[in-house]
C-alpha cells in the first residue's frame, strides 16, 4: 500500500473523472444545495472543490491516508474553502459519525474498495429522510465481455456488474434511483489515464531498483493497455438515489 500511494500522491485524480461530472451527478440529486455533505474516498478532493463551490455548504471530506487530505487542505485554502471543507481520517467502511448525520453521501471511483452493496448498507443510516447518494461505480457496459477484459476484472473485482444489476442493488439497500450516466471516455484518457502514465515515468525511475515498484507499474500500465483496446466494454457509472 505504502508504493501505491507514492504512486498516487502527486495525482490530484486518483480515478476517472471530471469536474464536469461530478456536477451532472449533482444535478441529479435535484437538491443543488443540500446543507451537509460527506464524501467517502476524497483523496487529494478532486470532486470535494467542485462540490464546495457549485453546493456553497459544508463537505466533510474522508480518506484514510493523510498526505492526501493534507493535499486537499492546501487547495481548499487557496479556493478559499478552509471553512467549509472538513477533513477527516477514517476508514470509509466504518465511518465515525451519528445516524442521519448528512444530506447526500458521495464517492467517486472508491466504493469498489467495500464493494457496491456493502457500501451503500454502511452509508445508508448517515442520510437524514430524503437524502441521497451519489457514487461511480467501475461497470460492465455489455454482456459479453471481451475475454481479455473478463479475465482482468475477474481477478481484480469480481463482483463488478451490470447497471440494471446495480440498479437493483440500489434499491434494495434502500434508495429511489434518481438517475444515472456513464462518464465519457475523456475522463479515463486525459483526465486519469493521461497524467498517470506521465507520473509511471517518474515513478519507474525513482524505484530503479525496487522490483516491488517495477511489478506495480506494468500493472498499471496493463490496466491502461485494457481499457484502450476494451474500453467500451466497461466503465464508471455515477449512480445517484433517493433514501426511502
């Protein structure tokens, strides 16, 4: 874990995404300014600015390594939200704040790490009556994968999905389906893809001799080679529901 996030800490995204989409997913909440918002999975608050600035209310901001919020506390300073953006250490599958503590329960490209049922059981209770999630969540766009594809995500998330399947799950966890869209592909290539290939080249060189680094980088850089060639076949799908 400890290389991983030394390969991730210079990256302001640490998944596909953009600020567009995060105000789409917004919209579909239809509450453009809900009074509490907690976001799961912030890193280094990518989606957090957006959502500070298009919300004016306060976002609590959780992430369980430090160096990111500290990164994130930076940029809030500048955009002059230090006081509306909290940060919080924790670990997002246990997260420590009363029921019905918020409004709107967010998570960009970090629910996978619980999976997508879990997560929406563990976040449910924070939501006061009426509010809502909105989360992406990594999501087969086809029936038939291709092998490559099938292979890959089997091993590295087997419990990755349908959208009519997720739908389902959406609602037996507790929530209205609201809307939901997949992120073009732009969000992977330039906004993700692009700058994490040019960060592998520092990355390779600063951990010359470190076999544990070279192995995680050309799995990165297969992951980057898959979704090239099999990128239609799946994607992020932003998810967004009412609590009922």
């Amino acid at each position: 874990m400890s290389l991983l996030f030394s390969l991730y800490e210079p990256l302001f995204r640490k998944a596909p995404g953009s600020d567009r989409s995060t105000r789409q997913a917004l919209l579909l909440t239809g509450s453009p300014r809900p009074s509490k918002i907690i976001e799961f999975g912030c890193g280094s608050g990518a989606a957090t600015l957006v959502l500070a600035a298009s919300t004016e209310t306060a976002v609590t901001a959780v992430d369980i390594h430090q160096s990111f919020l500290a990164d994130l506390k930076r940029r809030a300073a500048r955009a002059g939200f230090s006081g509306r953006i909290r940060t919080c250490r924790a670990d997002m599958a246990a997260p420590p704040f009363p029921d019905g503590s918020f409004n709107l329960v967010w998570s960009e490209g970090a629910i996978y790490l619980m999976g997508f049922e879990s997560g929406l059981k563990r976040w449910r209770r924070l939501l006061r009556p009426g509010g809502c999630v909105a989360v992406s969540e990594v999501t087969w766009l086809c029936t038939n994968p291709p092998l490559a594809a099938a292979d890959y995500w089997a091993a590295g998330y087997p419990a990755m999905t349908t959208i009519q399947s997720n739908l389902a799950t959406l609602r037996s966890c507790g929530f209205d389906p609201l809307g939901h869209f997949t992120l073009p592909p732009e969000d992977w290539s330039e906004n993700f893809y692009r700058p994490l290939e040019e960060r592998l080249r520092h990355f390779r060189t600063e951990h010359a001799t470190d076999p544990d680094a070279q192995t995680l980088a050309d799995e990165e850089e297969r992951e980057i080679e898959l979704w090239r060639n099999h990128g239609d076949s799946y994607g992020y799908v932003f998810y967004v529901g009412r609590a009922c």
